[in-house]
C-alpha cells in the first residue's frame, strides 16, 4: 500500500489544518519547524523535545531573560517545546538582578505562554535578591513535587548558592586546635598530629591543606562548625607583623622544609630571582588589607 505524503506551508503562527500523517512546514524567520499529525490526532513539531522518543531526562536549553530592568517578574523564550514536563532544566542568563519573590513566565513554541510560576531556590524558600545581574542560574521545572508531604509545583535553583557567605569555602563540621591560640583572620594548617594550628607561628604538614581561619579559637579547643576556609574573597591577616600588602599581587608564606615540615618565616609579596635556600608557598592574593 502507497502512503501519498501531502506537505503545506506557513509562514506565521498559525498552522495550516493538517490531516493525519500530512506535513506543514513553517517557514518563517527565526520559527522554522517541520509538523506533522500523529494518530492521536496531535500537530507536533520535529524540534519539540517533549515529543522526541528515548530522550534523555532533561535538556539543558540557554535561555536568556527578556525582562528590561531589576524585577521579581522574570521572562523568556524557550521555543524547543511547546509545554513544560516535569524534570526540564534550563539554563537562565539573568540580565537584571531579582528582586521579591521571583516568579518566571516563558513563552514556549507556537507563542503560548506559561504563567508566572514561582521559582524556589531550595525546598519552600523563594528567589528573591540571591543572584545579582549578569547570572546563569540552573532551574528545573518539578510538578507536584514532594516537600514534606505536601506537592509543589514551579523551578527549582540548582542549590550552589549560599546565602550565608559570598565566598567558596568548606565549613568544618568538627575540629580540633592544636598548641596556641589562633586569631581571626589567620592563614592556618595542620600540625604532625592533625590540629589546627597557626601556619606561621607553628611548623605544619606540607602534605595537608593550607587554610584561613575567619574566627579566633583558643588553644587545644573542640567543638563543630568551625569558620576555617579553603578559599576566601577577602585576605586581611592578623597577627603577623606583615603590612604594606600590594592588592592583587600574590601572597607567599617564606620559610624553609625538613621532611614533610615546613617553618614559616614571613609573608611576603616578592620572589628572589635567584637561590636563597628558602623555599616560598603561594597562598593567595590580598582583595583588602
């Protein structure tokens, strides 16, 4: 049995009546999509990834906000499908900073639009001010999510965002302070038994991590949560008898080695061009002194 395939065409919006198994294609600048109808008597699109079989769970579509100043009325055009699924990410460029609880309407394939739905940035807690201007913020679209019994519906931030910190950083749930108190703001390590210990009053493991401590503990302390950083925007070192820090340039703690042991001497901001028998560790550059 020959099957005769009848192809129409549009260049608008709105699709030609199409029967089942005919094809219409869409011409127009910016939309072009090739339809057809399925035996459910449905007119999808070739490009509409909620339709495609065997898909993977979600796509990872950029789409950049159309709104024109800071708002919590956040928009956009996602026009490779033509309805939001539960599980589809996106990834949103956010061109003006957020402001309330955020909200974000998009406009799909075939210009329909979603509605303002609520965006979350984790569990109940709505976007508000949490990304400034100039963000891409990973959201996916859950329906009638589960959160604590109760379903929920709207975009999800991916949960990189810390509201309590503007720096990346690693909050120790327990610790222990070896010999001698340790200040705030202080560039700190590990000792040959594991303690926490100023990097530049105490010899410490090379093989461990340097750090920054932003509280100050006193010596031979216990306890959880401690402020003890791999990474921070801000370097202003206490106790060290370093000043006179150039902003941006690097930091080196000077000192010498004797098996896996490193003694600091000094902080310092200058390399010698030659061999000193002092070996320098960079640690970091000062954004504030």
């Amino acid at each position: 049995m020959s099957q005769k395939i009848i192809i129409k065409h549009s260049s608008g919006s709105t699709l030609p009546s199409l029967e089942v198994g005919e094809l219409a294609i869409n011409f127009k600048s910016g939309s072009e999509t090739l339809y057809t109808k399925n035996s459910n008597d449905e007119i999808i699109g070739f490009n509409e990834w909620n339709k495609i079989l065997n898909r993977p769970s979600s796509l990872i579509a950029l789409v950049t906000g159309t709104q024109t100043a800071a708002t919590s009325s956040w928009t956009g055009v996602l026009d490779s499908v033509s309805e939001l699924y539960d599980g589809l990410t996106i990834n949103y460029w956010l061109p003006y900073a957020g402001v309330s609880s955020a909200t974000l309407n998009l406009t799909l394939s075939g210009g329909t639009t979603t509605g303002a739905i609520n965006l979350y940035y984790g569990g109940t807690t709505r976007v508000t001010t949490h990304y400034s201007a100039g963000n891409i913020i990973q959201l996916t679209y859950r329906i009638n999510a589960n959160i604590n019994g109760a379903p929920y519906t709207g975009w999800w931030a991916k949960a990189n965002y810390d509201t309590s910190d503007n720096y990346t950083h690693r909050r120790y749930g327990i610790y222990k302070i070896g010999v001698g108190a340790i200040a705030a703001n202080t560039i700190v390590a590990y000792d040959a038994n594991g303690y926490i210990v100023n990097a530049l009053t105490t010899n410490f493991d090379i093989n461990q991590s340097i750090l920054w401590c932003g509280s100050a503990y006193s010596a031979n302390a216990t306890g959880s949560n401690a402020n003890i950083y791999e990474a921070h925007y801000n370097v202003s070192i206490a106790g060290t008898g370093f000043s006179g820090m150039t902003l941006y340039n690097p930091i080196f703690l000077k000192g010498t080695l004797y098996n896996n042991m490193f003694t600091a001497i000094s902080l310092t901001q200058t390399i010698p061009s030659s061999e000193d028998g002092f070996i320098y560790i960079l640690v970091g550059a000062p954004q504030n002194t």
